[in-house]
C-alpha cells in the first residue's frame, strides 16, 4: 500500500481518513447491479445500526448523497401530510431542519435560540403541551456549529411519554460519540459517510425503527429521498434504486471494518485523548471557548476569535492550510468564533504537532498573546 501525503483536517468532516480507506477506494470496476456488490451493500446496511446498538428493531436506508440528504429523506418520509413538527433549531444545522421543512411545505413550528445556547427540555415539554398537533420532533445531536451536544436522550424520554416520534441528526456524532439507540430508542437517526466513521463522502444513510415501515409507505414528499421506496427496492433486489457511489461503497466497507477493529470505546477514547490536547493546548496559548464544558461534545472547539489587530481568520488559515492543517471559520455562533474539530483519522501527535505550529503562528504573526 503506497502511503498518500497525510493532511490534518481539523474541520469537522469530510474528515482525514487512513491510507486503508483511501486505498480501498480502488478496485476493479464492477456494475452496481452485480450479485457480489449486492452483498456488499447488504453487509453495510446491517452493520450500520450496530454502531449505535440497533439491534433487530432497527433498519438502515442508504442514499447517494451528502449528509443533507439523509437528514432531508428522514423530515419529508416521515411527517404524514397531517402531521407537524417541532424544530430544535440552536445551530446552523437545526436552522436546515427549518429550510427543508419550509421548501417541503411541511408544518412546523421551531422552539429557536441563539447559536451555542442549551435547549431547556421543558420549554419543549411545554411547546408539546401548547400544540397537541406536534407528531415529531426533529433535533440535532451534536451541534457542529457549536460542538454542542444536545440533550437528546431526554427530549426521547419526552417524546416517548407523549407518542411523538424523534428524528435526531447524527452526523457529527455517529461512531464518534456514545450514542445508543437502546437508550434513546428514537424512531430515526441519520448520518454520512465521511465524519466519525471515516469513510470518504458520498453517502447518507438513515437508521430506523423497522416498525415504522408501513407508516411511512404513502408519506414521501420527495422522489429520490423515499425512505420507504429505497428501503423496499433494497429488500426486493438488493440493489439501491438509483445508480450508487460504487467506490465510496468499498471505502465504507474498508472504515466499517476499521471502526469494528478499532471499537466503539477505542474510537470514543481516541477522540477524547485529541480533544483534551486540543483543549489543554489552546487554554495555555489563552484562547476562550464559545461553550462552558458541561455542554462540549468533546470533539469539536468553537474558539472565540481574538481581539488582536493582526488576528484574521483567512491569514491564519492559509498559514496552516500551507503546513498540512486544516482550520474551520465559525459559522454564526452567538460570538464570532474559529473551529477545530478531531474528528477523523487523527492522533495525539497530530494535535500536538498542530498545537506547536499555532505557537509558531502567534508569534510569526505579532500577536503573541492572544488578547480578548
Ligand atoms: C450536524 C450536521 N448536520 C448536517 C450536516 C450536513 O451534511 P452535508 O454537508 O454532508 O450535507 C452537517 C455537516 O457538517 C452537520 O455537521
């Protein structure tokens, strides 16, 4: 296997991934329709709800598509026409929920915060109580906006008690932190290939209650995002309906293997480990964070932008973007912030090498002390 030039992405996915993954994305051409690439996608669609504790209750939907399109397969397959949702909406993320649910014409009403602010679970308790048409409610789990983490497994425990059906955006969490749907038991979760699992981008994948099949048969409000349509082609053929990402698939294969390899309380460990480096580097370097550590997700920093005249974001970036690292803008945080992520095929090396190169920058740079 001939190494690739290894770059530091610290933006929170697509993320790094190993030379296994790359490598496996290279494999002799083979129509998607073929018996031996049918098995292949049926091993990935039961292996996906075993990251996150699915068991036999769980189903898994996969679609051509970055990770917006498993989030919108999930909003408009499963909202009935009579039904309306409750939008969590403290990020950027939660903010698409709301578009997706406006461009579908799909009744909701948002409980709205600032970006990096804690929904309060019985605001939400009382939104259920003042709306007895809510049937779903859609939330995001990690924040990546923010590196919230939200408080997902008691906006499930609610929802439960009430008979409404949670739809809970994974994509920055997934295979990266604990989520488990024994707990939480939500009716749908969705992510992508190209974050925690590590795989390359190209696919959305939706994990969902089987149960829930012959509810969602007559709701899609979209052709290609048909949760219920892709499930049913895949049970009768094998096949996806539409033509896949074939060599994405094998690299999904390749990151599933590796992720099983490494576990789930490896990869959480690993994670952690990086996020701490991260975290302990920056404060002595004195940089702030957007989030009092209760709510971190513990994978990804908001980093509050520094006060110095000669800070700027762009100069920064292209300093590292020069040495192999990649760093993340914010993205409409209550304070205007920059972000690092370890999500991905990083190391405590990495981050150290990355925290050593910020010491270079300030310097270099003439801010020296980061002020605010
Ligand atoms: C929480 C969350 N939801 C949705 C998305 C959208 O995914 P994509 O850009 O792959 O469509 C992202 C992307 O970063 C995300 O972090």
């Amino acid at each position: 296997m001939k190494p690739i030039k290894r770059n530091i992405l610290l933006n929170p996915g697509p993320a790094t991934t190993s030379d296994e993954v790359k490598w496996a994305l290279v494999v002799p051409d083979i129509c998607p329709r073929e018996k031996e690439f049918c098995d292949l996608m049926d091993g990935i669609k039961q292996d996906l709800p075993r990251v996150v504790n699915g068991g036999d209750d769980y189903t898994a939907v996969l679609f051509a598509s970055s990770g917006t399109g498993g989030v919108e397969a999930a909003i408009t397959s499963a909202v009935p026409k009579n039904g309306k949702l409750l939008i969590v909406e403290n990020g950027a993320y939660g903010t698409r929920m709301k578009q997706i649910a406006v461009c579908y014409q799909i009744p909701f009403t948002a409980y709205t915060l600032p970006y990096g602010d804690f929904p309060d679970v019985n605001q939400i308790k009382r939104m259920l109580e003042e709306d007895i048409g809510i049937t779903h409610i859609a939330i995001v789990d990690h924040e990546t906006t923010t590196g919230m983490r939200n408080p997902v497994a008691e906006v499930c425990k609610l929802a439960q008690s009430k008979q409404i059906e949670v739809i809970v955006d994974c994509m920055s969490s997934y295979a990266g932190l604990p989520v488990d749907l024994r707990v939480w038991q939500a009716e749908y979760i969705i992510s992508s290939s190209n974050k925690c699992i590590q795989g390359m981008a190209g696919l959305s994948f939706v994990i969902f209650k089987k149960n829930l099949l012959g509810k969602i048969k007559n709701n899609a409000r979209s052709f290609y995002f048909d949760l219920y349509a892709q499930h049913e082609g895949f049970h009768q053929t094998g096949q996806m309906q539409f033509t896949p990402p074939v060599q994405v698939v094998y690299a999904l294969r390749k990151a599933l293997d590796l992720f099983f390899e490494e576990t789930m309380e490896g990869r959480i460990r690993r994670y952690r480990n990086n996020y701490e480096i991260l975290y302990k580097g920056l404060e002595n370097l004195g940089f702030e964070f957007l989030l009092p550590d209760q709510y971190q997700s513990g994978i990804l920093l908001a980093i509050k932008e520094p006060c110095n005249p000669e800070y700027n974001f762009t100069t920064m970036h292209d300093y590292f973007y020069e040495r192999g690292f990649t760093i993340y803008p914010g993205k409409g945080a209550k304070e205007a912030t920059f972000r690092l992520s370890v999500l991905g095929d990083l190391y405590a090396e990495d981050i150290r090498l990355f925290l050593l190169q910020m010491k270079n920058y300030l310097d270099v740079s003439g801010i020296q002390k980061v002020a605010y």
